[in-house]
C-alpha cells in the first residue's frame, strides 16, 4: 500500500486538560502538517485566562511521530561505530536504503541498491559476472550481513551478484573507512545488509511484476506467529525472477527464499535461527565486456545495443545457501549483549565465451573486428569454484557513569573463516572442423576465430571441461577484538574513541597440494576518533579520522599475495535533522590516502595462468559529500547526494570514477481527489571519466601493444513511477527506467571494449498486503 499519510495515522492521539502552551503546538503542527484539530470551545469566552480550561480534543494527523515504517530513513544504526546513534550523531557518512525506497523503485538485487546509493559508482568487467562497486575512489571490498563479514563482492566467486534484496529490510552503507567493526579499513565504504526478521502480528505481502523483455518476478512476505502472544514467531520469504535482456541471447532467472524463526526464551532474552537461499544465472554472460571500442582499423564503433556476440550457452551461474542463528540478552535497561552467527557455503560456475580482443603469445593484443564482419576470435574461460564463510560477532554494549555524566560502550569481538576452492578442469573448444584444448580452461587469442561477428557466434562452435580431480585452495582467517564509548564531555560536545586489534592469516595450496603463499599479520592497530558538537537542537559539527589496513588477495607473477593496503581517512562535515529525525542531511568533506593498492602487472600472468598484479604506488582522493534523506512532508519522501570527487595522486591503472556524481529519487502522495496516487520520479547522473582502455588499447592495423586513453561520456539517466491504491492494501505501480532512453555505457575502456547500458524499459507492478 502507497497510502502513507493514511498509514502514518494509525494513532489518533487524545488530551485531556492540555495547557495552552500543547494547544498552541498542536496547532501550529496542524498548519505544518495538515493536522485536523477538533477542539471545544470554552462556554465564557470572556472568562479571565488563567481560569481557562480546554475541552476534551482529537488530533488526527499524519504525524513524524508515528515510527519509520514508511521513511526514506532510519531512526539511529549501528554500521559505523557498534553504538546506536542517530544518523545526526555519527561522525561518518551513514546511508540507509530502506524498505519503502526499494520497494517504491522496485529494486530486486544488490546492484539496484547500491545504484541508489549517494557516492557510490559502478564499472562492469562482462556482462553478468564481475561488477566494480566503487566510492570515493576505490574499490569496495568490506561487506557484512547483519554486520558479520560476507564475501558478497560481484565477481567470479562473489555472492554478490546473486543476492535478492525481497530477502533483506535495509542496506546500511558507510562511506570512508570503517576498520574499527570489520577489520579492515577499505577507504571506500562497508555495505553491512539487514535480513528480515519475524514480528509477533500475523501479516504478509505478496507482489506480481512484468516488465519489457518479458521480465517476470513474483514475491511473497509472510509473518507467522506460532503461539498466542508472539513469543514464538516465523518469516517466509520466497521471489523468483526470469526474462530475457536487450542484448542478444542473453536472459536471466533468480530465485530466493529465506525461513526465520524468533524465541522469546524470556522477557530479557531472545533467540533466532534461520536458513536462506539465494540463486542466480545469466545466460549469454561473457568474459570481458562485449563490445568493441574500435575496429581493427583504429575508427570507433557505432553498434546497436543488442549486440552481444557470446554463445547462447556461456553462462554464469552463482548459488549461496546460509544458516545463521542470534542471541540478544538485556541484563537491564542499560546493558545489553548481541551475539551473532552464520555459516554461507557459495558456488560459483562460470563457463564463458565471448568474441574479444586478447594477448597472443607474442603478448600481443588482437582479435579486433574489422567492419566486413572478419577479425573476431571466440575467447572461453570455465571456472568453478566454491567458497565457505563462517562468521561470529559478539557485542556487548551499555552506559556508564562518570564525572556526573552518562556515556555510551561497547566491547566486541569478531571472526571470520573463509575456505575458497578452485576445482581444475580441462576444456576443448571445438567446431566441425577445429577441436583446440587448454589445460587451464582459458581460451585468449588461441580461440576459435568467428565466421562473421554481424551474425553472431558459429552455431558448431561449442567448450566442454571435464574435472581433473585436483583443486587449490586458500584459507583465511580474520579475527579480531574492538571497544568503543561515546564521551559526553560537555551538554553540546560528545567524542567518540575507539580501537581494534586485527590477527591476519591467509595460506594456498596449489593443485599439486603443496604450499604456494601465505601471509599473517598480528596484532594490526586501528584506532578511531570521532567528535560531534551541537550547534542547535537540528545542526551538529563532526569530525572523525582512522587509519587503514586491508589485506588483498591479488596474486603475483610468482604466485604471491600483493602486500596490504595501507593508508588513512579523514572526514569532516555537518550534519542536520529536523521533524524528529525524518528528514536528515549532511554535507561533509573527505580525505584518504592509500598505498600498496594491486594494479595489473603488464601481460604477466600468475603460476595458475590469471593475471599477475603488483603493488602500484597508491591513490589519494578529497572531496565533498552533499545528502538528504526523509521526508519534507508527509506526503513528500526525498532522497538523494552529490559527490564531487578529485584525485590527488593516482596508480598506474587509472581511473573508473566520475569527478561528478548526482543522484536523486523523490516520490509524491497529493491530497484530496488525487489521494489513491503516488508519483514519482529520479535521476542518476554522472560526468565524463578520464578512463584508461587497458591493458589493450587502440590498435594500429589490427593491433595493440598495450594500454591508450579512453574518455568514458558522461550521462543522465531520469527514471518516473506512479503508483495507484485499488484498495487499502492493494495497489499498481508503474516504473519507467531510462525515461529517454539515453545511450550510455556500464563500462568503458577494459580490453578495448565497453559495455551498453540499458534502454528504455517500463514494468507493471501488482502489490497487496494483510
């Protein structure tokens, strides 16, 4: 249901005998908010007025004060500190993408989360695999569910692409470095996802979408009480997704589920345990991104969106099965300890080909299509691997006394385990006259060479692997203890210190089980220092800095780890709320500073035949974060930033990030005859990318030798949405993305190619509640 100012005044509120003074705030809060005040009138007006006493009255008003149900934000989080402050009293960018904002732009995975997400960009390496998620100039790698640590990044043996936000209230996302809760400080952001959880009222909601390209999802949401009073509670949720794309063979399906139980043992003392599953495969995936920047005579291509020369059976395939379990203790009002746990097991297949450019083995770049439809060689990579994750959080948190004052802690401790293997295969790429094998499963410029590109892959041409038997595996180990309080030093001034020791061991086994790598660190230090000061009841000045520690998991030409990450972060801003807190802003000023960051090696490869990186000479960025959250009426929900982002020094890699970046996203709910409507509208936009196209670049009579500029355009892509309330529960929605249909690219620049965004789009939503 879209009816929010019908839904936020569920509570009438009463008074009886109320002083002037309420009766005056009532009614200047009925000029703000469109309250309706009934009141009786005194019999003697002309009695003195101190005398004067109030009839009984109702008020019945859309009220701030009736929760965050429906809210563009949230009422405090704990993603950037382990404590519960409001937004207003964190010394970091905080945001939080809330329930009410997915469902009103309809985002379905991660990558329609993080798209609404202030400051946060986007580069894809193929179609359907690899996505660089990226803020404030890197990478980002710090990823949590429920704030334990998660490998959800969307690559090759990553969850994330595989993630349905049907399953998950919230994304919370803080942006700068935040090693004091991870153990690791990315300079970028922490993208922590919050599951749904079962309440004590029966409820549910159910969902039904189609869209262009025959883009079909259906959903349901269902809370359970299992006993009388809701001690015993349950939540199912279960979605599926499956369509084609613009692109030339390529479709996609998606399932998910989630199963949650909830114990009240007693009063003071909650348990919960539960089972998710989450899938997702992309058909017509590739390996690489899947248009050519350049014919092989150096002119720039103008090819139709659709194209998409990749086999209708490559595929990528991604599987994540998760058991987790919690436990919340209060031993009072004050002290409270919060223990969580999970287990996620994630299988990733990826058996991909594409028509690309490549090294040869004179480590040369070739395989650029010439405009008769000649040039283009079929590339293959078969990949299959499987990760396992255990992680453990234990918090404990409350308040202490001191020097007559009352200050917040919170003492934790954190770990994770994290088991990959990678299953070796041989493949043979064959056609009715060609049959070329590779021990390692990765066809380059060795692939088979296409007929003509302008009909797509040869219909004979296919990629068998068969295991081997053998596999190599990395295990990791992250682990670590933290405290941080909160100091209310002074009615306005508040400072917040804190600290982590971090214990570090990753070792590889190669396929022939013996020992290749191995790193460990002890005892890593990450301090952190926050202040905020109170200029008024709505305005407050923070700062905040800590350093960084990331290890990486970038191998060498010898088969190595490239060496941690290491720098610091810097903020600094201010901060506003107003209506209690429903409506937030913030403007801040950041720095960071990052050395050691992995950066590709040439054409050099690793011992087990990827791409080798080395430790590039590291970035530096500063710029300025601008964001509003909330409600300015409420019927009027507002969200949106701007970024503006410089790079002081850059590695040899370049850059993948806008100087520029906006976006906003508004929604309407107009009063009187037009009350059963909500509309809505937004804006990605982003400038142009001083990008590198690497590591091939433009050719020269069909061939490269190694990296050339190439600028990414920029662009603005508008999206609309109205919606209409058939009931009180039910409601249709349309959404219209790319409103006019701007040509732009998802990437720009990776191996002489680049990879089209998606056009003009509606779907049509069906959505009911009980």
């Amino acid at each position: 249901m879209n009816n929010r100012a019908s839904q936020a005044s569920g509570n009438a509120l009463e008074g009886r005998g109320a002083p002037l003074a309420g009766a005056i705030a009532a009614t200047l809060g009925g000029c703000m908010f469109g309250t309706t005040v009934y009141a009786q009138p005194p019999a003697d007006t002309a009695r003195d007025a101190s005398q004067v006493q109030l009839a009984p009255m109702t008020i019945e008003a859309a009220s701030y004060q009736d929760g965050f149900a429906n809210s563009y934000t949230v009422p405090e989080t704990r993603s950037a500190t382990g404590l519960n402050l409001l937004p207003r009293e964190t010394p970091q960018s905080v945001t939080s993408i809330t329930r009410q904002q997915m469902d009103d732009r309809r985002v379905v995975d991660l990558e329609d989360a993080l798209e609404l997400t202030p400051g946060i960009s986007s580069s894809k390496s193929e179609v359907g695999a690899r996505t660089d998620y990226r803020a404030r100039g890197y990478s980002i790698n710090n990823w949590r569910v429920d704030g334990l640590q998660f490998p959800g990044d969307s690559g090759f043996s990553g969850a994330g692409n595989a993630l349905s936000m049907d399953l998950y209230e919230r994304v919370d996302i803080v942006r700068g470095a935040n090693g004091l809760l991870g153990g690791t400080g990315d300079p970028s952001a922490t993208v922590d996802l919050v599951r749904k959880r079962p309440q004590k009222a029966f409820g549910g909601s159910a969902y039904a979408s189609y869209g262009r390209w025959d883009k079909a999802r259906v959903g349901a949401d269902l809370n359970v009480p299992l006993n009388e009073d809701g001690s015993i509670r349950s939540r199912f949720v279960v979605t599926q997704q499956e369509g084609d794309s613009f692109r030339d063979n390529e479709s996609n399906r998606n399932r998910a589920a989630l199963a949650s139980f909830e114990f009240d043992a007693s009063e003071d003392t909650t348990l919960g345990l539960g089972y998710q599953y989450e899938y997702r495969k992309t058909r017509g995936a590739g390996w690489g991104a899947n248009v050519p920047i350049w014919f092989a005579d150096g002119e720039v291509t103008d090819l139709p969106r659709s194209t998409n020369v990749a086999p209708h059976w490559s595929f990528a395939q991604s599987r994540i099965n998760t058991e987790f379990a919690s436990l919340s203790h209060s031993f009072n009002d004050d002290w409270q300890l919060n223990v969580e746990i999970a287990q996620s097991d994630i299988d990733a297949l990826n058996h991909l080909a594409v028509a690309k450019v490549n090294r040869n083995s004179a480590r040369e770049y070739v395989g650029y299509w010439n405009q008769d439809g000649s040039g283009a060689i079929l590339n293959g990579i078969h990949q299959d691997r499987e990760t396992r994750q255990r992680s453990a959080r234990f918090d404990l948190s409350g308040k202490y006394d001191l020097l007559g004052r009352e200050h917040d802690v919170m003492f934790g401790y954190s770990e994770s385990r994290t088991r990959d293997r990678s299953y070796e295969s041989d493949c043979v790429m064959s056609s009715n006259t060609t049959t070329i094998e590779s021990p390692g499963c990765m066809f380059r410029a060795n692939g088979l060479a296409i007929t003509d590109w302008r009909d797509g892959v040869d219909d004979d041409f296919n990629m068998d692997a068969s295991k081997t038997g053998r596999s190599q595996v990395t295990k990791t180990r992250l682990r670590g203890v933290y405290a941080a309080t909160r100091l209310n030093v002074t009615e306005p001034l508040s400072v917040i210190l804190g600290a982590r020791a971090s214990y570090y061991k990753t070792e590889s086994r190669d396929y022939e089980g013996e020992r290749t790598s191995s790193q460990q660190e002890n005892g890593v230090f990450t301090p952190y220092a926050g202040l905020v000061y109170d200029l008024s009841d709505h305005y407050s000045l923070y700062g905040s800095y800590t350093n960084i520690f990331t290890p990486q998991t970038s191998e060498t030409s010898s088969g190595d780890r490239v060496k941690p990450l290491e720098g610091d972060s810097y903020e600094v801003g201010v901060k506003g709320e107003w209506f209690d807190g429903r409506l937030n802003a913030s403007a801040a000023y950041f720095r960071t500073r990052q050395e050691n960051a992995a950066v590709r090696d040439g054409g050099n490869l690793t011992p087990s035949g990827g791409q080798a990186y080395k430790a590039g000479t590291g970035n530096e960025t500063e710029g300025v974060d601008l964001e509003v959250a909330g409600a300015i009426t409420p019927n009027w929900d507002v969200y949106g930033g701007y970024t503006y982002l410089h790079f002081r020094r850059v590695d040899s890699d370049g850059r993948s990030d806008p100087s520029h970046l906006f976006k906003l996203s508004t929604t309407y709910q107009p009063a009187g005859l037009l009350d059963r409507w909500t509309f809505g509208g937004g804006v990605y936009a982003q400038s142009n990318i001083s990008a590198i196209s690497g590591p091939a670049g433009r050719p020269t009579e069909g061939v490269s030798t190694g990296s050339t500029p190439a600028k990414w355009p920029g662009y603005a892509i508008w999206n609309a949405m109205a919606s209409y309330d058939l009931t009180d529960a039910t409601s249709v929605t349309l959404n219209l993305d790319n409103l006019f249909d701007k040509h732009y690219y998802e990437r720009y620049g990776f191996y002489a190619g680049s990879i089209y965004g998606q056009p003009r789009s509606a779907t049509v939503t069906l959505s009911t509640s009980f």
